[in-house]
C-alpha cells in the first residue's frame, strides 16, 4: 500500500472570514506551521493551500502532532493519496481496509468532494463501499450509524485523499491574525494560562514580570522565567520581548504610607501603570491578567472595579470564569503547571486581613498619599528586556 505521504490540516473559523481575511490568515497559519515543523525538527518538502484545507507534504510521522500544536488548527490527519477518480479512491480505500479491518467488523465510508467532477459524493462512498466490501470477501458489514471502523474519502479538484482518522488540534485563530499584548507573567499557575488562551486567539504577547525582592526571592522569578520558556514553545515563528520591572519599592511605599489592607489594589493598579507603558513602547493593544472572579481577596468584583478605575487601557481577563480545577487541569495540558507549582517564596507584602470591597474613592484617596508619578519613573529607569 502506497506510504502516507500528506498531513491534511483543518481549521474552522477562518472558513468565516471575508476572502481577503481568510486568505492572509491562512497565509499566517502556513508561516506558523513551517515555524513549528523546523522547531520540531520534523522533514517535510512543502505546504500548499485550498479552500478549507492545509496539506503538509510529508511522511515524517512527527509531523502530525507538531501541526496540532498550532493555533488555528482544529484537526489534523495523515493521509494516502491517490488520483482525483473513483476507480484510484476505492482501490485505495480497499487496500487500507485490508490492513486495518478484521472479519465480522462493520464499517462507513465517510465521502466528500470538492471541485468539478462528474460525480457526486454519494458515488464516492458507493464505489468505495464496494470495493471494501469485495475486497474483504463480503466477510464485514456496512454500518453508518456505529461502525466499527471509519474511511474517509475526499476527492478534491486534482487529488484524493484517504484516512481513518484525525487528531484533535488546538484551534482558535493563527498566532499573530490579533495583534499583541502586555501579558503579566507571576510564575503562579494562572497568569500563563490566561496568556496562553489569549495567544490561541490570535495575540501575541509580550511577557511582563513584576519583581518583588525584597518581598519575595529569586525562586519566584525562576518561575515566572520557566512558564515564559514554555510559553514560547508555543510561539517558534517569533521570540518573545520580555520586561522585568522592579516592584519591591513600590510595595514598600504602600507598606509605609498607606492602610495595609488596600495592598494588593494598589500593587494591582501599579502593575496595570507599568503595564500600560510597555504597552505604549510596543505599540500593543491591552493587558492580560490571570485573574479568576472571587479565586483570591484582590480578584472579588468590588476590588476589580477599584484596580481597574481610571486606567487608560483595555484589560483583558480569561480566566474570569473558570475555577481554579479547570485552570489547573489546562496548566497541565499546556505545560506550565509544573514550572508554576516548584517552591517559591510568596509575596511577603500581602496583609494579613486584605480588603475584599475597596471602593474607588478609597484607592485614589490613598494613592494621594503616594508620589504615584516618581514610582512609575523609577520602574521605567529600571525596567529590563531581553530576549
């Protein structure tokens, strides 16, 4: 039986758009496939695009889970190819069967067709369903409701191609369609997660970390810098920009000058600060939090609404709705949650009875009681970033 030698690769919203829109998203998707083929070190000679489809043109069998890795991507199978004809699919649809099927199976053809052809889909899966069935000595069953075993046959304008099955992509939108983002980075379980979901929609991100010495430790910075390394495998086709600011004297001044228990606003509201102007530097579009409604005392809605009063620029929450399990469970999908959960140590700045309903008022009453415009300075004059 002749070798696979495609990757067929599937995506769903994109069908949506305009064609001007779709086309240059495509034209993104395929940059960012041949990004994670190379950074996978997959052999691959080509990728050519039609309505609806991306074919990766290879028989490197890594190649199949590095396409599901990108964005964009809804499904991925690999796929014989055969000539555009109903007599070249079914011998091929029955050579697969004789490989895969055993007697007293049931199984369905799965037909489609796109371009001009002299036949209809409903022929494909006729002639194909025939020649399975002969070519197993009329020892298996046809069942389209449950089969044992599926045949899926596309026949487009100059190819056919057979499969049994596809791989569940990532999907969402190609990475970069959406502009880019301020992404604050704690090394926490939750801030990469929100990151990452705002990456499969399309953002990039541009990782900014907060470091709090002398209220916590290196440990804590490792850990931010090792979810951004996992993040970025996610993202070959562009390194990331990333920032580090220092944030210890500001929480000092919060310490020294202010009532203890608005500490975390305040330190919320001076990251969002420091976060606009690396916003402003990379000409990005918002800020990403990892905040989860009522998951911490800073994250209940009457502190939100506080932390985010008077700020310039959108701030964008994915994780709002979710609980801390399904956070967790999506960490660990996308790799971060072992990096998140090494020991660190925790903030040392946060009260021991933190507000849970600051009011605006309060905030900006407190934060006069602050040279807010001195500490932004100093964190800009010290702010770093790298590669």
């Amino acid at each position: 039986m002749k070798p696979i030698d495609v990757i067929l690769v599937r995506y769903d919203e994109l069908a949506l758009k305009s064609k001007n829109v779709r086309i240059r998203f495509e034209q993104i998707l395929v940059r960012n496939l041949k990004a994670m083929l190379k950074a996978d070190e997959c052999n691959y000679s080509g990728i050519t695009r039609e309505m609806g489809r991306v074919f990766i043109h290879t028989d490197d069998p890594k190649s199949l889970k590095s396409a599901t890795k990108v964005f964009g991507v809804v499904s991925a199978s690999p796929v014989h190819t055969c000539q555009a004809s109903l007599a070249s699919a079914a011998i091929l649809s029955a050579e697969i069967a004789s490989e895969i099927m055993k007697e007293g199976q049931s199984f369905a053809i799965r037909a489609r067709r796109a371009g001009n052809h002299d036949f209809t889909s409903r022929d494909i899966g006729i002639a194909c369903g025939d020649a399975v069935f002969e070519k197993m000595n009329r020892s298996i069953t046809v069942d389209l409701d449950d089969p044992d075993v599926e045949i899926f046959v596309e026949i487009r304008q100059d190819k056919g191609y057979v499969f049994t099955g596809s791989e569940r992509g990532v999907g969402g939108l190609p990475l970069g369609t959406q502009g880019k983002m301020v992404a604050l980075i704690s090394g926490g379980i939750d801030s990469p997660v929100s990151a990452w979901l705002m990456m499969k929609r399309g953002c990039e991100i541009i990782p900014l970390y907060l470091n709090n010495e002398p209220f916590s430790d290196n440990t804590t910075r490792e850990r931010a810098m090792n979810c951004i390394e996992i993040l970025q495998k996610w993202s070959p086709q562009k390194k990331f920009t990333v920032y580090e600011a220092p944030h210890g004297e500001n929480l000092l001044a919060f310490l020294n000058n202010c009532d203890n228990r608005l500490n975390c606003v305040l330190c919320r509201r001076m990251m969002y600060r420091i976060a606009g102007e690396v916003l402003k530097m990379e000409e990005a579009h918002g800020i990403i939090t990892g905040s989860s409604l009522g998951q911490v005392a800073s994250q209940t809605s009457e502190n939100m609404l506080a932390e985010m009063y008077g700020m310039e620029y959108p701030i964008y929450h994915p994780l709002i709705g979710l609980d801390k399990l399904e956070i967790t469970d999506m960490a660990r999908k996308i790799g971060t949650l072992g990096p998140s959960t090494k020991p660190a140590t925790c903030c040392m700045a946060v009260p021991e009875y933190p507000s849970t309903a600051a009011k605006p008022q309060d905030v900006v009453k407190a934060e006069k009681l602050l040279d807010i415009p001195s500490l932004v300075e100093n964190m800009l004059k010290n702010i770093k970033k790298f590669k």
